[in-house]
C-alpha cells in the first residue's frame, strides 16, 4: 500500500488518496456525463493497493491514466491527459512569453522588479531567465497545496521565491572584527588579518562582496566606526615609524601619546617631537579619507550576483566617541559629501547614523559636531539616514557607556527592509544574524473582500476572521520554507558559515545548517493598511481619528498573532513593515482585476507602503510623524519614516535635524528625508535646480531625478517599475 510519495523536488509526503479522487473528478468535469464521485474513489483505492509504499508523483499520473483506460469512462482519460498535457504546455507558454520579452530587453514590470539590477546586460538577462523559470518550479514542487492557493488567489506573497530551492538566507550583520583579526577564505584565495586602513577597507568591501553570493538579501555592518577605528591608530603608528626612519630620530614614544581628535593642522611654527606627531596624524587622515573613497567606490562598482548587481549594502556608525572612531567617521561623511566619479551621489552603501542621546544627537554630546555634519551630508546626498538608539524598543539595558564593545547591545538595521535584535533562542544583538526569508499578506485583498458587509461591526469581525487565517498560512510557509532551508549544509555557505552567521564557527563542512538556523527571524510583513483601512470604515489614517485606531488595532493584533507563532513554530518570527517595489503593483494589479477600480483602494497602480500616510495626501511632517510613529513599536522587523522636503536642502541640515527631532519626539526607529536631486546622466553632475532640462557642466540633455525608491537610492528611475514611477508622481512635499 502506497504511504509516502515522492514530489518532482525530490521531497517525500504522506500519502493521500483524496488528490486522486480530485483530480479525477475535474477531468469528469469536462466530459458529458460529468462527476461519478463511486469510480473516482474506486480509481484512487485500486491505485493506493498497488502494492508499492512509495511512488512518485509521475507515476502515480500513469496509474491514473491506466485506470481510467481500463474504466467504462474512457473519456475522462482523454480528459484527464489533455488536461496533464494543458498544464504543461500552458506552463511553458507562460515562461516562453516572459523569456521573450526578457530577450527582446523590454522595460516592463517583469523586467523593472528590482530597481537595483539591470535586466538588460547579459548578466542580468541571465539572472532574470533563472529567477522566471525558478519560480515556476517552486510553485509546483515546493509549496503546500493551501499555500499555493493562496499564492494564487493574491492573499500572499513569499518574498525571493527564485532563490527559495537554493536554501539561501536573506541577509546577516557581518561581524567584521572576526575578519580584520583573522583575515578570510574566498573561493581559491585567502586574505590575512588586516595591519593597515586601507587593509581593512578592503576586507570590509570583500566581505560583503562574497557574501552576497551567498544570499538572496542585503549585507550590512552594524558598527562600522567601531570595527575599522583601531587600524587608524595602526596606521598612525606606522606614520610614526616613517617618520623616524625619514629624519634618523626616534620617535616611537610618540605611539602611545594620547590624541583627542585627528583633525589636520598647519605643520607652520612646530618644531620637535609636536611637528613629527601632527605631520603622522595629517599623514594618517589622509589615509583615511583614501581608504574611505576607495570603500565607498567598490561599494558601487564591485558587482556580485553573476556580475549584474552591485552589492546591497549597509552600514551603521555614529556612536563610537574615540578619537580613531570618530576620524572613521568624519572621513566616511566627508567622502560621501564629496561625491564619487564626477561628484555624484553614491548609492551604496546605505549608510545610518545611530542616533543616541549622550553620544551622538544633543549639544555637549561628544560626538554632537559629527551629527551636525551628518546632516548637512544628508541634505545634499541622502545619506546617512538615522537609527534612533533611544526608542523605546531599540534600547538595551546592557548598553554601558564605558563598555569599549557597547555596539553588540545596540541595534543595527539593514535600512528598512530588515532589523534583528530580539531573540528567543540566543543572545540580544544584531551581530552575526539576519533574516532567513518573509512573506507579505495582502491585507487590502482581505477588506475588500468584506466591503459588501452593511454591519461595521460585523464587518471588521469578518476582516479580523480572515486577517487570522492569512497569518496562519503566511506562518505555515515560512515554517515549511525553513524546514526546507535547514538541509543545507554548511559547505554550501563557505564564508557566511564560517564563523560569521552566529554559531557557524562549531560546525562541520558535511553538518547542515539547522541548529545555527534559529539565530536569525522568519518575517510576515504586510502593505496597504491606508487602503485598507479606506476599504473598511472610509478613511485612511492619515485623515481620520477612527481610521488610526483601526489602524493601530489591526497592526498590534498582526504583532501579537505573530509573536504567538515563536512558541507554536519555535522560531524567531517577527513583522515587517514591508517595503514593497515590485510587489505594490503586482498586488493592486491584480485586484483591480477582481474587483474593479474602487475609489481610493484600487484607483491607482500600487498600494501604499506598509503603514505609511498615502504619498499623495498633504500633511505636514509632524502631523506624518504622528500618525506613523506609534507603527514603529509593532514592526521589530522593520519599517522606515520619510519626510519630503521642498527645495534645495543642500544648505538646509537644519531642516534634516527637525526631522531627526519628530523622530525623537514621536518614539520612531527608523527614517530618512527625500528631497529633490538632479543628475545628468551622461557626466554624473548634480544640482537642485528645479526643472533642469539642460546639464551645465557637459550640456547634456539627459536629466533625470535621483530618488529613493523604498530605503535605498537608485542611480536613475529608467529602472523602476510602472507602480513605483506612478507612485513617485504621486508624492507630495511635507510642509
């Protein structure tokens, strides 16, 4: 008798003669004399007494086939074979169509669904050939029938589902201090431990280059100031070697001399042992600043992923208050005001201020005139956004001012897309954790679907009924995709498992990954609460006192729904703000089929990110900070406030630290400021000005706007898809 059947992967499932009966009660569906539910049951009996205990899907088809052959109803074989054969020409269809227009470098959704990667190179072409033809085999192989189902039915959306057979992990906060001390093994070379700045600047950039191959998500250092600071006095110190053996005097007392700051100074007028230590320490913040031009430039040229996209990086810094942390940082914000290539604004690395009270955000804080200078880079590039170490749910009560590794108690974020602290099964840190994979339910869907309900109460009962059962399902597929993930072993992950996921360093290269596994979170997320909301009660929040109660009602359910699930799962389950980029307009897209164009729903081509006020609604930035900081405290996997700001900020840092004080004011993790940017495509020069058509340095014509399109720049918007170019005509100034 059969017990267990073997899928196309290769994976092995119990049994259930019930899939026979089904299956052959849709062929008889299509034939004259329809359903005869007796013959099914009898087909699928005879079939399970095979006399085998296992058969693999294929086989049992056959079977079925044979059955039917040999049964009165000849013509539901027929039925049943065209239909097998249907679904396999359709499927190829499907991905013949998508590789078209792959070939012909179309720009279209398909093709626009990372802003980050060009589709259009080979490399990229490549990539998206492998993503499309990948995800057809996961749904058919990998994936429950009721998580298939609700797949298709546009309830959810599982996040990188073309890297899911690779049993790759999102993303990690590398703990570089373990490559610096000890160096590291890539592919058929091997680097030693870094002596030197620039020595370190390289190692960080490999790291995270390496990495990236071996993950479907971003790579992010979480105290970058911290980890790079004592190969500054490293090098100072060999400054101070040099210097002796150019002038024949020995100088090396000059070693552990005490500095305050490395700031350059006029060697005019010093004399002795004064002039050797300024003439080292010029030396060294010299060094400094090249290792930092040279991080921020591999950071956007080094392509990993086949050789189609640049790293997706982070860093996080603001809070180490030594003298070499603090040069570490001037020299990273003074490399990133200045621009790369002909001054234009890195897109990489996302970089993050951590913002704490003492440190590095209030007047008389040691690293207060850092802060300032942060954002005055910020309004002229973006970056740093900022870390707010002083909400509530971003504190540590382990953080020890005097502590010199204070930065394993604080938080560290990958932008927005993914934020780990807590954790249920090991230490408190970001560091050496991230994210295994999430998935995004489609909350907008549940509430349409429950518009037609007079009752108001009756209504948000029958929404809550529904929101319950897509986190159930959201939760099972994450849990099946982790039983899937935990079979990889950890010679499969040569560098990320080799000491730098937290817990890898005790394996063997043949042990699979599945007791380290558990340091890093499974994430639900959601988007659309505004057009959510709108379908329940009317309103958004941004609008309306009842609609942010809602709102805040459904958001802390979602939160405790999913904290319930680490106990039942026994995993780090956490909620995510969802960033959507491709998957705002795939949702609405396919809404709007269903149900129409509903006003202020499904009118336009995306739904709104996460828990954001519509992009479209004019508010000020305090009324926006209002309204969205109180999310913050639900979403531990991630979110990020913005504020649109009018004009040229670039002499504006004053209005980018307001920004910073809502944060403040309002308990708010994580958020950044858009303004406007000019860049020329031919030449890479920028400005402000408003409605540049012409470039004044080469003369150029092609203009474009340089925007972040969730928590990231993007070079150009010719890469953004249909749903966010509409919704970044949408967007209006906070003022």
């Amino acid at each position: 008798m059969i017990q267990t059947v073997i899928k196309r992967d290769g994976r092995k499932v119990e049994f259930n003669n019930q899939k026979i009966v089904a299956a052959i009660l849709k062929a008889m569906d299509i034939t004259e004399a329809g359903q005869d539910i007796v013959l099914a049951a009898k087909i699928a009996d005879t079939i399970s007494k095979s006399g085998k205990t296992e058969m693999s899907v294929e086989e049992i088809q056959d079977c079925v086939e044979m059955e039917l052959m040999k049964s009165p109803r000849k013509e539901v074989a027929r039925a049943y074979i065209a239909y097998r054969n249907q679904r396999n020409l359709a499927r190829k269809a499907k991905t013949n169509e998508i590789f078209q227009e792959i070939i012909d470098a179309q720009a279209n959704d398909i093709t626009r669904e990372n802003a980050n990667m060009n589709a259009d190179t080979p490399a990229g072409m490549m990539m998206k050939f492998a993503s499309e033809a990948t995800k057809s085999y996961v749904d058919e192989c990998l994936l429950s029938e009721d998580v298939r189902e609700a797949v298709a039915g546009n309830y959810i959306h599982i996040h990188d589902k073309d890297y899911y057979p690779t049993k790759s992990l999102t993303c990690i906060q590398h703990p570089l201090d373990l490559i610096l001390e000890h160096g590291l093994k890539a592919g058929h070379g091997e680097s030693r431990a870094a002596k030197r700045i620039e020595t370190a600047s390289v190692l960080a950039c490999i790291s995270m280059e390496t990495v990236q191959n071996e993950m479907h998500g971003g790579q992010a250092i979480p105290a970058f100031d911290f980890y790079l600071a004592p190969f500054v006095r490293k090098t100072y110190e060999e400054e101070i070697d040099q210097i002796s053996a150019l002038n024949n005097v020995d100088y090396s007392e000059l070693k552990g001399a005490p500095i305050d700051d490395y700031l350059k100074r006029d060697l005019v007028g010093l004399q002795g042992k004064e002039r050797a230590m300024q003439h080292a320490i010029n030396q060294t913040v010299s060094r400094v600043h090249q290792a930092m031009e040279a991080f921020v430039h591999n950071m956007n040229t080094i392509h990993s992923r086949g050789g189609n996209q640049v790293v997706f990086s982070s860093i996080n810094y603001g809070t180490d208050t030594s003298a070499e942390g603090r040069c570490i940082i001037r020299e990273i914000l003074n490399t990133t005001y200045e621009g790369v290539g002909n001054g234009s604004t890195a897109i990489f690395p996302i970089q993050i201020w951590k913002k704490k009270r003492g440190v590095s955000y209030l007047p008389g804080d040691r690293n207060y005139d850092l802060y300032k200078f942060a954002c005055k880079v910020t309004a002229r590039r973006f970056f740093p956004n900022f870390l707010n170490l002083d909400a509530t749910y971003n504190q540590d009560e382990a953080w020890k001012e005097d502590d010199p590794k204070r930065y394993v108690h604080e938080v560290a974020t990958m932008g927005c897309r993914t934020r780990v602290y807590g954790n249920k099964f090991g230490p408190k840190t970001s560091i050496g954790r991230g994210n295994l994979s999430f998935t995004t339910i489609n909350i907008v869907k549940l509430a349409i679907e429950c518009m037609a309900i007079e009752d108001k109460d009756t209504r948000l009962q029958k929404f809550f009924q529904k929101l319950d059962w897509a986190l159930e399902i959201a939760a099972k597929q994450l849990n099946e995709r982790f039983d899937f993930q935990k079979t990889a072993l950890k010679k499969q992950f040569p560098l990320l498992m080799n000491g730098l996921w937290l817990g890898s360093d005790k394996l063997d290269d043949n042990d699979t990954i599945e007791s380290v596994m558990n340091q890093g979170t499974l994430s639900i997320g959601f988007i659309g609460l505004a057009e959510c909301l709108i379908a329940l009660i009317g309103k958004h929040h941004g609008e309306s006192e009842e609609a942010q109660e809602l709102g805040l009602r459904i958001i802390s359910h979602m939160a405790e729904k999913i904290n319930g699930f680490a106990e039942t799962y026994q995993h780090n389950f956490t909620f995510l703000a969802t960033p959507a980029e491709g998957l705002s307009g795939a949702f609405t897209r396919r809404d709007k089929k269903t149900f129409g164009v509903l006003p202020g729903i499904t009118d336009k081509d995306y739904y709104t990110n996460s828990s954001h006020i519509p992009v479209y609604y004019h508010c000020t930035p305090e009324h926006k900070a209002r309204i969205e900081g109180p999310y913050h405290k639900y979403e531990n996997a991630g979110h990020i406030f913005y504020v649109e700001i009018d004009g040229d900020a670039t002499h504006n840092p004053e209005a980018i630290m307001q920004i910073v004080d809502l944060m403040d004011k309002y308990d708010i993790g994580y958020g950044s400021v858009n303004h406007n940017r000019n860049r020329c495509l031919d030449c890479g020069y920028e400005d402000s000005t408003e409605d540049l058509a012409e470039c004044p340095h080469c003369h150029g014509h092609h203009i474009d706007t340089l925007q972040r399109i969730t928590g990231y720049l993007v070079g150009t918007t010719n890469r953004w898809n249909s749903a966010k170019l509409a919704e970044l005509r949408d967007r209006v100034v906070h003022k």
